[in-house]
C-alpha cells in the first residue's frame, strides 16, 4: 500500500518540516456513564480506543527508520501527566488486548509516572527501532484548545505521530464533544486519514461499550 504514496512521501520528505499538524472538535458517543457503570477510568478507555484506532488505520503504521520506510505491527502505549509538583512526566506500559488490564497497566503507569521527581527515563533505554513503535500522547483536560504546536526532536523527522484532546463537552444528539490534535507525517497522512482515524475512534468506544452489553 506504502508503494502507491512513494512519490508524495519523498515530495514531503523533502521539505524542511513534512507535517501536518490539524486540530479539530471530535464527535464521540458519551462513553463516561458506561465507564462510571464499570468503574473504569474515562481516560484510559479513550486511550485504549485511540491506539487500537491507530493500527486499523494503515497509513498511521508508517515510520522512517534507517533512511527506510517501515511498517510497525505493534505499539507501546505512553502518555504525559503530570507529578506532585504539577511537572509533565512520561508514563508507559505494556499493551494488552484486554481493556481491563490495559487499563490497569496504564493507571499503575501513570502512578508511577506521576510519583517521580527526575523525568522518566524509560524511553530513553528504548533501543531506536522499538522507540518507532509509539504514538506520542498527550490530554489537557483544563483546556478547550483551538490550535496546538507538538514538539519534534526535529524539524525533519515528525514520522512518530502526536496525538492530543482537552476538555470534555457535550456535542450533539446527546454525545460527546472534545478538541482533538494529530501531527504526523504528510507523506504518510493526510487530511482523509485523520478523518478516517476521528470516524475510527469512535467506532471503537462503540464496540468497546457493545462487547460490554453481549
């Protein structure tokens, strides 16, 4: 599939920042009272649906290693909070196919994540290839942001996509409503695809709060 966008990744590739970056308001069905009902953390579910969402999307699986375009099979779940001292931190976590435990694995992570002082230097140990194997996650539930600028360790190379939403607010026909943020590669993504990825997101919760109710 990568094949038929060789020409545009290397048309972006070539320019100083090949991103793009869109922010947008995400119609998703009100998952909270189901979560509430199942005592799981609102958040982590809409994590969980994100990241699933990532890899049904083929063209959010791309990556540059090497000089190469790759193709990940999998990804480590990672998110920024922040510690006692209102400092952003890093937290990561072993996937699972379980939402529970994902769940579980994701709030022991922020715990964790949240206690610490010294950034967290767990992505650092990872080995570069591995590192590839992530979105970059962030939530700002304070703020119905508009716009948002994601940091990249360079200009060159936004390939690892960033991901972030704010603030939870009623949207129509009794749903729900969030600003919502993706920057990836352009010669990876394009509009369409975050389109795909929105509209994905939200068939997620809905199998999630489905497989719940069979």
């Amino acid at each position: 599939m990568f094949e038929r966008r060789r020409d545009r990744f290397e048309f972006f590739d070539r320019m100083e920042s090949p991103a793009v970056n869109l922010c947008f308001r995400m119609d998703l069905p009100d998952f909270r009272p189901w979560c509430k009902e199942h005592k799981l953390a609102p958040f982590h579910v809409l994590l969980c649906a994100v990241l699933r969402s990532i890899l049904k999307v083929e063209n959010f699986r791309y990556r540059v290693y090497e000089g190469e375009v790759i193709r990940i099979e999998r990804l480590h779940p990672s998110f920024t909070v922040v510690n006692q001292h209102f400092d952003l931190n890093f937290a990561q976590f072993d996937w699972s196919d379980d939402l529970r435990a994902f769940v579980a694995n994701g709030q022991a992570a922020r715990e964790q994540a949240g206690n610490m002082t010294e950034l967290n230097q767990r992505y650092r140990a990872m080995s570069p290839r591995d590192a590839k194997d992530q979105v970059f996650v962030t939530c700002m539930p304070w703020l119905d942001f508009t716009s948002i600028q994601h940091p990249m360790a360079s200009l060159a190379t936004p390939d690892i996509p960033s991901l972030a939403w704010g603030k939870f607010g009623a949207g129509p026909d009794g749903g729900l409503q969030l600003p919502f943020s993706v920057q990836a590669h352009h010669g990876f993504v394009d509009g369409y695809h975050i389109h795909l990825l929105a509209q994905q997101i939200a068939a997620e919760l809905a199998a999630i709060m489905d497989a719940a109710r069979a």
